[in-house]
C-alpha cells in the first residue's frame, strides 16, 4: 500500500496538512453525518483502525470499552478481524447506533475514518504501518510503547501521542482519559496533530534522503 497522506488524500473531504490542521474538523463533520450521526466538532472521535482478533488485543479492548462506552465520545471500527469480535462490534453497534459504527475494510474507509478521527486506539503492540497512518492524518494513538510515539508532555508541548506502558485495562483507560481531558483545550490538541504529522513528515524525508 502507497503512504497515506491527508495533504494529497482525493478520497476525504478536505486535505489538510500541519500547517492547515484546521480542515481536518471538516472530515470529522463529513464523516459523522455519513454516519448517521450528529454532527458536532466538539464530540470526540474515537477509532479502531486495526480491526480486532486476540492478538490485536481483543481481552483488554473488552474490558476498556466497558468504560469506553460511560464516556461522551463516539467509536468507529474498522470492519476486520475475528468472527467473535465481529458480532461483538455488530451488538455494541446495534445497541449504541447513534454513536458506534462499523465501517467497511477497504483503503478508502480507513482514509476517511482517519481523517474524521481524533484518536485512534490501539490495544497490542502496534503495527508500524498503522502507527504512522495515525500519525500521517494526525488521528492521535493511545497506544502502547513504540518507536515512533513520544507520550505528550503538556509543559514542553512536546509528544504526538498518550502512551501506557504495559496491557493494563487501568493504565490504558487512564491515558484515554488524559487524551480527552487534553482534547478539551484545541490550541493544545491542535499542538499535538502537528507533532504526529511533522513526526512522519521529516521520516519520509530521512527516508528520501537514504
């Protein structure tokens, strides 16, 4: 697969890049009514943009999304993955429709539901490809430890990601927690999505260079 990049992405409503971080809360609104949804900027986005099996992570996902659902936010799942959390996701859909959905498993869901989410989480050792189409849209991970994630650090205004360091329902909740307390304030948000796209923009220029 091609790097993805919203700057030239003619499958999303409005490219965008660092310096136009802004346009992306027109993919958001695009993506919420296509949806079904309300459409309301201020209401964050969450993704599953890796679909779901044991070894993604399914157990602890489980268990967070218990919580996941007690929070004002909405959830879109990339429609891949085992049968049993197939019919998992298809319940919680069917229970929660206004604001969990399930989109289809092809490149130009995952472009869209990139480029309309806020946050993208990631419940096993993350995938670096999908690592980085996060970064690329500036969709914010809450992940596990990786390479290519720095956990925010709100006094240096430095990190593009909210990182928990091991496979603990408690640890990984409480940094969901902190990137929605952070997604509260848009300046500081705003200072976040330009980290993770700027991150992967000077990686492909190494990697030109190379």
């Amino acid at each position: 697969m091609a790097i993805l990049s919203p700057a030239y992405d003619n499958k999303i409503t409005r490219k965008y890049s660092a310096r136009t971080i802004e346009h992306k809360m027109e993919n958001k609104t695009a993506l919420q009514e296509e949806l079904g949804w309300v459409a309301e900027p201020k209401q964050p986005v969450i993704c599953i943009s890796t679909g779901m099996t044991d070894i993604l992570g399914g157990p602890l996902m489980e268990t967070v999304m218990e919580g996941m659902l007690e929070l004002p936010v909405s959830i879109v799942i990339r429609g891949r993955g085992s049968k049993k959390y197939g019919e998992f996701f298809l319940e919680l859909a069917k229970k929660h429709s206004h604001r969990v959905a399930i989109v289809p498993d092809d490149e130009e869901h995952l472009r869209t539901m990139l480029a309309g989410s806020d946050i993208a989480m990631f419940f096993s050792e993350p995938d670096p490809t999908d690592i980085e189409n996060a970064l690329r849209y500036g969709t914010i991970p809450v992940s596990l430890p990786d390479e290519l994630l720095a956990n925010y650090n709100p006094v240096q205004e430095s990190g593009n990601a909210f990182v928990y360091e091991h496979a603990n329902t408690w640890l990984c909740f409480g940094s969901l927690v902190r990137a929605l307390e952070t997604f509260k304030f848009p300046y500081d948000w705003r200072t976040i999505q330009k980290n993770a796209i700027e991150s992967m923009d000077r990686k492909t220029a190494t990697n030109e260079k190379e």
